[in-house]
C-alpha cells in the first residue's frame, strides 16, 4: 500500500512538473503576450509609431514616452524588437514583405503621428505612402540622422536653421543692418565681427 502511495505521488510530481514546463515555456508565454498585445491594440489610439527602432528611433521614441506620449514601435529587425520591448515599449514586428499588414494592424487610422526614423529613403517612402493611404490624415514626420544628431547636440533645445546666425549676429550688435553670414549683398566693412 506504501508503494503504490509512493509511486502514485512520484507520478503525479512528474506530471504537475511537466505541466507546469509546459504551460511556462517560451512558445506559450510568446504567445500569451501577443494575445495581450492583441486585445491593447483592440483599444489603442492617439499613440505615436515610431519606425525602426534604431538609434534614432531609440531616441525619438525615449522622448515621446518622456513627453507623455503612448509609443508603437514598429520594426522588420526581430532584435530591435526585442530591445524595444526590454525597455517596456509598445512592439509591432514585422518583415520587409509583409510589412504593410504590420502598418493595418498598428492602428494608424486612431494614432497622432509616424515617426519615420530609418535611413533607407526608398523604404521611408513606401511606409509613408501606406500610411497616407490608411490614414490620410495622419501626420507623418520624416527624421534625417543628421539633423537629429545636431538637435541632440544642442543639449535637448529645440534648434531652428537660422537660430545660431541669429545669435551669432545679435551677439556682436549687427543684427540690424548685418545679413547673415554668405549673404552676397555684404560689402566688406558692413561687420566687423564677421
């Protein structure tokens, strides 16, 4: 009677073990955490897409979230993905040749804008025009490494083209009568600062 007692409980560990694997691995968490994001997406709007999350997209969307915003990475690059989600964001993944199914399902029809952040023109302009035909009214804002780089090295201000020559010109008395710096209608003598 002990035996059977014992074999029984040895059993019965062994099967509450393997269920318990079973209802904890990786394929059911995944697809227990696409069934929430799921139903979040149901309700989602006035977000902001952030597309790819690179190092610009990294960024943009770190100050959208610190600005108050909801943001929905969208990424093709399933370790951008992964890193986006590590870092609590909102993630749509999706290849390059089903990438317009990702766009439907982001819900651009309910979101505040599409951050484009990805260098590849080509690729910037085919997401803009699927977005414009499934939300016409949606504003898109397209990204340059390059400008974003200087903004972000002006410490985080908001940075016009002309602001530094402004100052620059303001900074030594001449803003007035002075054009700006590459002006052809200078004569020499106008400024001396410059």
């Amino acid at each position: 009677m002990l035996v059977a007692i014992s074999g029984t409980m040895v059993v019965a560990g062994y099967a509450l073990r393997q269920l318990t694997a079973m209802l904890s691995g990786d394929d059911v968490m995944i697809n227990w955490e696409n069934k929430v994001m799921e139903r979040t997406l149901e309700t989602l709007g006035n977000h902001v897409a952030v597309c790819p999350f690179g190092a610009v997209g990294q960024m943009v969307a770190a100050r959208l979230r610190d600005a108050g915003s909801t943001v929905l990475v969208l990424d093709p690059d399933a370790k951008q993905a992964d890193k986006a989600s590590r870092l609590g964001y909102m993630v749509m993944l999706g290849d390059q040749n089903s990438f317009d199914d990702v766009l439907e399902r982001a819900r651009l029809d309910n979101a505040h804008a599409l951050f484009l952040t990805g260098s590849d023109p080509t690729s910037n302009l085919e997401i803009t025009l699927v977005a414009h035909t499934l939300s016409p009214d949606l504003k898109i804002v397209g990204i340059r490494r390059e400008r974003f780089a200087q903004d972000v090295a002006a410490k985080g201000r908001r940075v016009d083209r002309d602001r530094p020559e402004r100052h620059r010109r303001a900074r030594h008395g001449c803003a007035d009568r002075c054009p700006p710096r590459g002006a052809t209608q200078m004569k020499p003598g106008d400024c001396s600062a410059i």
